[in-house]
C-alpha cells in the first residue's frame, strides 16, 4: 500500500483529509482497542472529536468514561472516569 497522509482538523464537524486519491471512508480502522465503534477512518476520526469538551461547566450529557473536558473558567484539564 502506498503512504498515505491523514490531515486531522479539530472541530465539532471533524474533516479528514487523505493524500494519494484514497478517500478516508475507504481506510479501514480497528476499533477493538479503544472505546470508538466506527471502522473507517472518516467516521472514527468524527467519532473522537466528539468525545472531548471545552465550557465553563462540566459536561452533563453524551459523556463517557475517557471524554476529555476543558474548564475555560479555572483552566483546568480533566478526563472522564467512570462517572466523574
């Protein structure tokens, strides 16, 4: 298989970008090690994008154990374990 380049650009709408005219929906991935269920790269590399947060407040809904979280207020960096 030739090289391939993956561009990864964080925002809530996640784009992926792959060099040598493979799309990134045709790259497969293995999810079996982390808490991710997509198995291309496209929609794993969207899939983790959601999984972290930046507010003011601790999130409350769509968190999961290992969801990263940013506190703007006290600039603080906290991760998701189990339900705290």
């Amino acid at each position: 298989m030739a090289d391939v380049t993956v561009t990864v650009t964080p925002t809530a709408n996640a784009s992926v970008t792959v060099s040598n005219t493979v799309a990134a929906s045709n790259v497969t991935f293995d999810p079996s090690s982390s808490d991710l269920t997509d198995t291309d790269l496209q929609n794993a590399i969207a899939e983790l994008a959601l999984e972290k947060f930046s507010q003011a407040a601790a999130p409350t809904t769509g968190v999961t154990e290992g969801d990263l979280w940013y506190d703007t207020d006290d600039d603080k960096f906290y991760a998701r374990d189990e339900d705290s």
